[in-house]
C-alpha cells in the first residue's frame, strides 16, 4: 500500500523537541512508526482519536504516555502535526 499523506511538522512542535531532550526517544519511535501509519490512514486507527468541541479540527495518535496531536489538510493532503505533550499535561486547561 503506497503512502497517500505526506507529514509536516510545525516549528512549535520542532522546538518543544529541541526544548525536552527526554522526548527524543519518543521522537525516534513516532518517525518509524507512527509516521508510516498516519501516511496511509491517520483518519482512524486503533490509537487515533477525534478531539471533541473547538477542537474537533484535530485528533490525537497514542504513543504510550505521550498524546502526539495533529490536523489534516485534505486539499494539499498533508498531515500536519502541532504538539506532542504528556498524557497528564495533554487534558489540562
């Protein structure tokens, strides 16, 4: 099955990497194995969740602690991802 989505990573998302070197690990396991996934379905999966409310225009992959969220763009067919927080941090106002 070839790969319909190509993955954009926002400059926030880059920092908060650069920030927090505890996430590189995570970082390494979502580019070999989140990333391929979301390429060809990141509409539905086992881990993927629509958020609810203002922010439904995103969703949510589960990557053990860690809550990577992202939008898709449809017209440029791009899944662009904006933040990677803890599970704990992910549900705080």
């Amino acid at each position: 099955m070839s790969s319909r989505y190509s993955i954009a990573e926002t400059e926030s998302f880059r920092k908060a990497l650069r920030k927090n070197k505890s996430l590189h690990t995570v970082h390494r396991r979502i580019v070999e194995v989140v990333y391929p996934l979301l390429r060809r379905e990141p509409h539905f999966g086992p881990n993927i969740k629509r958020l609810k409310g203002d922010l439904s225009d995103f969703y949510r992959y589960r990557v053990g602690e860690y809550r990577l969220f992202y939008t898709i763009d449809e017209q440029e067919v791009i899944v662009v991802v904006v933040d990677l927080r803890s599970r704990l941090d992910s549900y705080r106002e």
